[in-house]
C-alpha cells in the first residue's frame, strides 16, 4: 500500500503527502496505523452513543481513549510504530468491550 496522509499541516500543498515518507518526516507504515487507530475510534464513537442513547450510559474513559489518541495522530512528535500498536491494542480491547456491553453493530455503512 502507498501512503497517503493528511493528517497535519505540511502536507504539501494541503492536498496530502503520497510518497514514501511525508514532508514531516512520517513512514508510510505510521500513516497507515494512524488510519486504522482512527477507524477504530470511529467504532468505538458507535457503540458508545448507542450505549448513551439506549441506555444512559456513558464512561468517561472512553473519551480520554479517544482524545489522547486523536492527539497522537495529530501532532509530528511521535512517529513511533510501536506507540501506535500499543494504542491500536488498547482502543481495540476497548471497542471489543462496548460491542459486548452495547451489542452495537461494527458496520459504519449500515
């Protein structure tokens, strides 16, 4: 897969960076788990509002996942793939948990 990234503000041109690193200095393989950790999240953002709506339920932890990991992906100061796979761990041990608590589905397309 090549990478394409827009995820700050050196992309060039403000159009994105597709080559083998981008302008800030990010791997192809970093961009790509900074899209799979923001996937997650959306699955994650899914299931807590159906938990919200349904139930009343809301925990706060799951929007500090979620914060702290946007962050990650934003800023240029941590191009670490490991961080990104602890981090990918995590939120997916955490979507995991509201699908069973919440049966909320994991399609974004439905």
């Amino acid at each position: 897969m090549s990478m394409f990234c827009f995820q700050c503000q050196e992309a060039m041109k403000g159009e994105g960076c597709n080559a083998k690193k981008g302008m800030c200095g990010k791997s192809e393989e970093v961009a790509n788990l900074q899209d799979s950790l923001i996937h997650i999240f959306k699955e994650i953002s899914v299931c807590a509002e159906k938990g919200l709506s349904e139930k009343n339920e809301f925990d706060p932890s799951v929007g500090k996942e979620i914060i702290d990991g946007l962050f990650a992906t934003v800023t240029n100061a941590n191009f670490s793939v490991t961080s990104f796979n602890e981090r990918i761990k995590a939120a997916t041990k955490l979507m995991n948990e509201l699908v069973e608590k919440f049966n909320c589905s994991l399609s974004l397309n439905d």
